[in-house]
C-alpha cells in the first residue's frame, strides 16, 4: 500500500533522476562541441596532405640543421629541447606535425610551413631512430 506522502517522494525521486540524466548529456554534449571545435575529430587537411606526400631526408636533414638545431641539438641529441631521437616512437606523425605547427609548448614557436617542408622534416625525424 502506498500512502500519498511515499507517491510523492517516488515522483520527486523519478524527476530528479530525469533532471540528472538531462544535466549530464548537456555536460557530455558540451565537451563534446568543444572536442570537435578544436579538431579532435576532424581529420585535418594538412596532415593528410602531409603524409601524403613523400618527404626528401636530404632536405629535412639541412631544414632540421636551420630551424631546430638551435634548440634541439646540431644533431638531434638535446640542448634546450629534448634528445629527438627516438621521437617517433613516443610519438606517433600526426603529434609530431602538431608539436612543430601548434606552438603549444612554449619556448618551441609554432612553424608555418608547406606540407611537402613538413613531410622533408618527418623524413628526417624517421632517420634518426
Ligand atoms: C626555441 C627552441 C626550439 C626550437 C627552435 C624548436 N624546438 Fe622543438 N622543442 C623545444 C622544447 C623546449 C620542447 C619540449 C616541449 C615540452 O614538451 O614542453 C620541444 C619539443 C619538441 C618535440 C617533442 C619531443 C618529445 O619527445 O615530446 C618535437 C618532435 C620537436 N620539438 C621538434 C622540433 C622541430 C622539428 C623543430 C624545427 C622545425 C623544433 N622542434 C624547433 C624547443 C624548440
């Protein structure tokens, strides 16, 4: 037997867990935007291009000398940046192609370059495991 008072407890109960439910798939949809907002799920044009494309170690060794030696290294064994060798074994090609264009991990600047510029340096990154 159900007295009033307990009918209206249960239908309290049912709503907040109907207000709980509704709260988290705001919060998931919420994190979820701002997820896709920022290229998680995005396959980003540039990588793809970038790895299309078959990189010269010729021209990555020479581009790596100018552009990261000063900080990484005259060959790649750590100075003010970390040791790079080994590096595509921590990090798989789309990290690294974020880590050298994103300029997310300051003092490292964040590089501008053409695909096939950053295809040359990947090459480069591959050969010295
Ligand atoms: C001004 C100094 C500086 C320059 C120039 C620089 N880097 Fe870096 N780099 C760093 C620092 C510092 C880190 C470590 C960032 C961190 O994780 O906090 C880093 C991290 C990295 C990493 C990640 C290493 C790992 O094990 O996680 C890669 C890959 C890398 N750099 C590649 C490059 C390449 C390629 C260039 C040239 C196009 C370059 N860097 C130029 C300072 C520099």
């Amino acid at each position: 037997m159900t007295t009033p008072s307990s009918t209206a407890t249960g239908k309290t109960q049912k709503y907040s867990l109907l207000i709980g439910v509704v709260v988290a798939l705001a919060a998931s949809a919420c994190i979820f935007l701002v997820l896709f907002s920022r290229g998680h799920f995005r396959a980003d044009p540039y990588i793809k291009s970038t790895l299309n494309l078959d990189g010269s170690l010729n021209k990555g060794s020479r581009l790596f000398r100018i552009n990261c030696a000063g900080c990484h290294g005259i060959s790649a064994q750590g100075l003010l940046g970390p040791n790079l060798h080994q590096v595509s074994e921590r990090l798989n090609d789309t990290q690294i192609i974020r880590q050298v264009i994103e300029g997310r991990t300051p003092p490292m600047p964040s590089f501008k370059m053409e695909p096939q510029t950053m295809a040359d340096l990947l090459k480069y990154l591959h050969s010295i495991n």
